[in-house]
C-alpha cells in the first residue's frame, strides 16, 4: 500500500531530524521533539523535496505542532495535484 | 596607552555614495531598501535588498584596474579614500612604513567566483578567469588599500561573519591604542548580492519579503544590503598636533564567544561581550545614551539582543536609546559593523541619534526605547556599536564623543 501525505511527512521528519519514526505524531511539538531552528531548516528543504512545493517562510515559522505541518502540506499538495516523489 | 581618535570616515552604501549621503538619510530616517536589480530577481522567493544606486565603476577606476577589483574591493577602496581625504592624513615615509590595515568582510569575492564557476557547470567552459583568485580573495580590499597608498605596516583580513568588521575594528584600535601603530585604516565591505549567494539566505529563511522593521512585532526578517565603510584611527594627541578634527574618540572594544549553537544566538554571551567593551574603555553603563544594535530584524536576534542590554545595564535599560540603523542600509553582513560604527560616530559628532525606521507596533519582549522612525537630537557621552555574528561570535566596539573631552 503506498504511503499517504502524512506517513510520508512523518517519514521525512524522523529521517531529517534523526528521532525514531514512531516519536513523530501530530500533537506533538517541535519543542518537545528537541527539534531546533536548524533542524526545521532541514526538515522544511527536505518536505520541499519530497513533495516538490516551495513552503512560504512566515507560515513555516507559525507552525509550532507537527499537525500543523501536516496541515499546511496537504494544503499545499492539493493545491499542487499529487507530484511524483523526490521530484 | 594612548587615547584613539576617529579623524576620518567614509561609507558606500543604498543610502548613498558617500559619508553626507549616509548621514543624511540616518538623520532624516531616510530607507534604502527596495527592489533587487538582480538579473534572476524571479527566481527568488524574496525581491528586495539595500542596494548602492547611482554608482558607476567605470566612473572611478580604470578599466585596467577593474580586472582585479571584485565590487566589494571597490567598495572597500572608495570608503578608504574618502576617509583618509576627510582625515588629511599627510603620508610621511615613516608613516607609510608603520600604518595599519585591517579590514573585515564575511563573503569577500564570492561573487567573482560564483562568475567563475557559472562558466564551468552552467555554460559548460572547462577554464575561469585568471584573476578569479585575486578578485575573490577576502583580504583583497586590505591589500588594495595597503598598494594604493603604500601602507606597509600590519595589514589583514577578519572574516567572522556579521561581525567581522566590528572585530576588524577593536582590533586596529588596539594596536593604535598600545602604540604598536601610529594609525590604522580600518572597516569592511562586502557585495552578497549575487545569485548563489542570495539563494543561501534564501535557504536559511530569515530574509523579509517586506522591508527591515527591527524590534517591530511584525518584523518579517532581515534585509541584505551591500556597501563599505572606514574610518582612520590615530593617536588624540597626534591628530590634534597636526591640526586634524576628531569626530569622536574610540574607547572599548569587547569580545566574546557563545560557545552554543551555530546559528542561534545567546543573550549571555552578547552581554558579556557588551561588559567587555565597558571595561575596556573604562565605562560605567551610567555614561551610555546610545547604543547602535545589532537588529537584524529577526525575532530570534532582536528579542536576545533586548535581553542582553537589559543583562549588561540593568536599571540603566530604561534610559538608554536604542536604534537599529540596518532598518535603512539594511544587514551588509562583513560590513555591517563598519557602517553601524560610522553611524556611532556621526551621532555621537551631531548630537543626532539616528532611528529605527519602519517600525510599526511594539513587541513587548523588545521593550527598550528604540527611537521609532524619527531622528532624536541628543548629546551623549558615550555610545556601543554590537554587532553579534553567526556561530556566536560578538563584537562590541565603545565610542566617546569628543566634544566632552
């Protein structure tokens, strides 16, 4: 079965970040990830990456949860029909 | 130890092509930013800069010299040579032999490489230009001044980013100050407005798509900017021997390292950097009115750089003003501490206090009186320039002003 928005976000978070897949879940926040402003740096190049967007500064710096991450890419992504991967 | 007088300065910047240009838009609140004449401006998701208009290479140097001048080494000579005009220094073969460069720049030619390296990967070429090393080279605008005017004492480059020549500064002080030197060129350029360099801020996120608005609580970011200034540091008693006008002394200069995380910054270690500077030049916090912050207009440095002069001055806090001119000739990164300590000394000689333009509304966790948008006629005794860097390295430079000497 192949990945929704969401493993893949989670995925690319875990992967980014260097924290275990299964301590990304969307109520909790990047603080509490002890994901610095470095790391969503990183985190934000590679969802771009993988989902082929440009993801605008001033919202990326609104988003304190990782639900709010999710929610903005979906946005996003529905915005931008369904690119391949890794485009 | 001897006392160290500004006697001359000279900037290039957006808000002109030299020191009456710069004064007058700082007093007049005057802002120098607006949209990129950059070929691939569309290609970026941010399209505004404070950039330096009307200026015609051509005009001041001559074709056979321009092959080796990358745009931040014109900026750093042009800066030079109105510096040392407004100084009248008088070169005496002795003086010539013992005199001190020291510039500061964070990309120094960058932008000649990024020319190179277009010819190899873009437009598929297998050779750069000869002179690409020479032109890109940071300590060029050092070595240019030194060759222009025969300068033969120490000379060197600083690079510590956005404080590089804040460091370049304090350090030609000290040598002037110690009597290692009998005066020191000293300040900084930098021209970060190219493509792959534009493109690496981009990435970090923290370039505002609006304008600079520091200490405002709608800020969007900083605003690069490109330009040059230097000012000729000479003993006091010299200076006023031969008959020269000190603008204002210089009287402390403080360092210091966070020791913390490479991009964010440590009101700690800013304000230790602040009380360096203080006991260098023998300050109580009582004798500062004006401090020049660093107010890049990012949340993350506004909002330590208000609690590291809240640390470092306590009560005195309420009572100091607090402008960040980057609001005008935006954040020229290895530059940045040169204009911001000309800025010092100009307000320090007019009793003029320049302000932080474009703000709007008050952040609460930037409280200080920031002097908002208009110019404050204020003597003051003393006045800091901070310029705090990237990878947590600070700088703190101390003023005097010379009519209360």
């Amino acid at each position: 079965m192949s990945e929704t928005i969401q493993e893949r976000i989670f995925r690319v978070i875990s992967t980014s970040a260097r924290i275990p897949l299964t301590a990304v879940a969307p109520e909790r926040t990047f603080d509490e990830l002890g994901i610095d402003s470095l790391d969503r740096l990183n985190i934000l190049f590679d969802l771009e990456s993988e989902f082929a967007i440009e993801i605008d500064d001033n919202e990326a710096r609104k988003a304190t949860h990782i639900r709010d991450i999710v929610s903005g890419i979906q946005q996003l992504v529905g915005a931008a029909g369904t690119p391949a991967p890794g485009r | 130890m001897r006392r160290v007088a500004v006697t001359g300065v000279g900037v290039i910047s957006a808000l002109g092509l030299n020191q009456e240009g710069f004064r007058e838009a700082l007093q007049s609140g005057r802002c120098g930013i607006g949209p990129m004449e950059c070929a691939e401006a569309n290609d970026l998701r941010f399209k505004n800069a404070a950039e330096v208009h009307g200026y015609d290479p051509e005009a001041k140097f001559s074709a056979e010299d321009l092959v080796f001048l990358d745009r931040f080494v014109q900026f750093a000579l042009l800066a030079a040579e109105e510096a040392i005009t407004q100084a009248g220094v008088e070169w005496t073969q002795q003086l010539r032999e013992e005199a001190a460069v020291v510039t500061g720049s964070c990309m120094g030619g960058r932008s000649a490489e990024e020319a190179g390296y277009r010819e190899l990967f873009q437009h598929g070429k297998n050779r750069v230009h000869p002179m690409t090393i020479p032109r890109g080279m940071s300590n060029a605008g050092a070595s240019h001044i030194s060759m222009k005017y025969g300068i033969q004492g120490p000379a060197y480059t600083v690079s510590t980013a956005c404080s590089s020549s804040a460091h370049a500064i304090g350090q030609a002080f000290w040598l002037v100050r110690s009597g290692a030197v009998p005066m020191a060129i000293t300040g900084g350029s930098e021209a970060p407005l190219f493509f792959g360099g534009l493109k690496a801020w981009e990435a970090m996120r923290v370039i505002s798509k609006d304008t600079c608005r520091p200490f405002s609580a709608n800020r969007s970011g900083m605003i690069l900017g490109e330009g040059g200034a230097m000012l000729v540091l000479e003993p006091l008693e010299a200076a006023l021997a031969r008959g020269a006008r000190p603008m204002a002394e210089i009287v402390g200069f403080g360092m210091s390292a966070d020791a913390g995380h490479i991009t964010q910054p440590s009101s700690e270690g800013a304000a230790r950097a602040i009380r360096s500077a203080l006991r260098d030049a023998g300050l109580a916090p009582e004798q500062v009115g004006y401090i020049n912050a660093h107010g890049t207009a990012t949340e993350m440095n506004d909002r330590t750089e208000t609690a590291s002069i809240r640390c470092a001055f306590g009560e005195h806090a309420e009572r100091l003003a607090v402008s960040s001119t980057k609001s005008m000739h935006g954040h020229t990164l290895g530059a940045a501490g040169a204009l911001e300590a000309v800025a010092t000394v100009l307000a320090l000689r007019d009793g003029v206090l320049p302000p932080t333009a474009n703000f709007t509304t008050a952040d609460p966790a930037c409280d200080l009186d920031v002097i908002p948008n208009v110019a404050r006629e204020l003597s003051v005794e003393a006045a800091l320039s901070n310029s705090f860097a990237f990878g947590g390295l600070n700088a703190v430079l101390a003023f005097r002003s010379s009519a209360r000497a």
